[in-house]
C-alpha cells in the first residue's frame, strides 16, 4: 500500500493557547505516513487537545467535551460517506453505513444538551473542527487502491480518539446526559474497533 498522506496542525502539537485564542491561522506540512503510524499521530494530534480538557471541570468541561465531540464525530461520518461508493465488502459497507447513523444522532443528542447548558465553546470547537479537516481522511479514502482496508485502518485511530475523550468525561463529569453519552460512545466504538481489527486480521 502506498504511503499515506496526513497533515500535521503545528499548532496544535504546540499547544492551545494560540488555535484556543483564534489568532492566525495554523501552520501545516503535508507529510507521508505510513497506516501503521496512523494511531501514534491521532494521539499526538489529539494530546493537547485531551490536555486542555484534563484541566477543565462542571459545567465549562461538559460545554467542551461536547462541543469537540460534535466536529469529532462529523469527521468520522464524512470518511464514512466518502469511502461508501467504493467500498466492496458487505460488511465493512453495513459497518459505514452503522457509523453515519449513530454519529448524526448523537450529534444531535449533543447540540441539543449544549443548548440547556449555556451553548458550544466555539473556541475549542473551532480548534477539533479545523485538526480534523487538516487530516482530510476523506479525501485520502476517494483516492485509496484498498478503499475498505484504508477504511477500517483509519476509523479505528478515529475511534480510539473518541473514546479517550469519552473515558475523560466518565472521570470528571457530574452531568447525567454527558456521563450516558460519553458510556454509549465507549460501548459503541470500543465493539467496532474490536470488529474491525477481527476484519483486517483474516483479511492480512
């Protein structure tokens, strides 16, 4: 399989401070990256992100958690709805179709509890929003030569993400909506990534 192609947000490996203030836009560099390396740069991209999470409690961390989760999942379901018109296998068909279903209603589930709780945090919003499109996973799906196993490669990372941020909100919030949301993201995710791996595992 050829190199992947991802884009590295500088600012955002930095730290906060300056994507949270909404200054000047982030510096990029396109890199090739293996899908084996995938995992290593979600979580590197995400770390600062988590970090500044970690440091937030109540009301002003369930306003984040839930503000970032929104672009997070809407990531996932346009490499969903990107890779599904070249996607061959049944399952990995059905598994896409899965994600754009439960992601849109949590999404909405989401806004809605943000609008009891004083709104989105634009700010951090804005910050996942624009780390997710520099990754432009969607666009690498169109192009891929192994469209289902690029798939499942990337969203297991893209899982992994979300689910750290939802173990996040089991530890620190108080909110009932956020603690059943952040429980079903785990349990949902955590048993598509499993399903996955078994995927890619026959398939090597």
């Amino acid at each position: 399989m050829k190199p992947l192609v991802l884009t590295l947000t500088l600012a955002l490996l930095s730290g906060m401070p300056q994507a949270l203030a909404g200054g000047n836009e982030p510096m990029t560099m396109t890199m090739p990256m293996s899908s084996d390396a995938m995992a290593t740069h979600m979580r590197t991209m995400m770390r600062p992100m988590m970090a500044d999470l970690e440091r937030l409690s109540g009301r002003a961390f369930d306003r984040a958690f839930l503000s970032m989760m929104i672009p997070h999942h809407a990531s996932a379901i346009d490499m969903s709805q990107a890779a599904l018109p070249r996607l061959r296998d049944p399952q990995v068909r059905a598994w896409a179709q899965k994600i754009i279903s439960d992601q849109r209603k949590e999404i909405a589930e989401m806004q809605a509890h943000l609008r009891t709780i004083g709104g989105a945090d634009m700010a951090r919003q804005t910050t996942m929003q624009r780390s997710m499109g520099m990754m432009d996973m969607a666009q690498m799906l169109r192009t891929a030569s192994s469209p289902d196993r690029m798939f499942l490669e990337m969203m297991i990372p893209h899982h992994g993400s979300a689910n750290d941020m939802a173990n996040l909100a089991l530890q620190k919030s108080q909110d009932p909506v956020v603690l059943d949301l952040a429980e079903q993201i785990m349990k949902t995710q955590a048993g598509e990534m499993h399903d996955f791996k078994d995927w890619l595992r026959t398939r090597s």
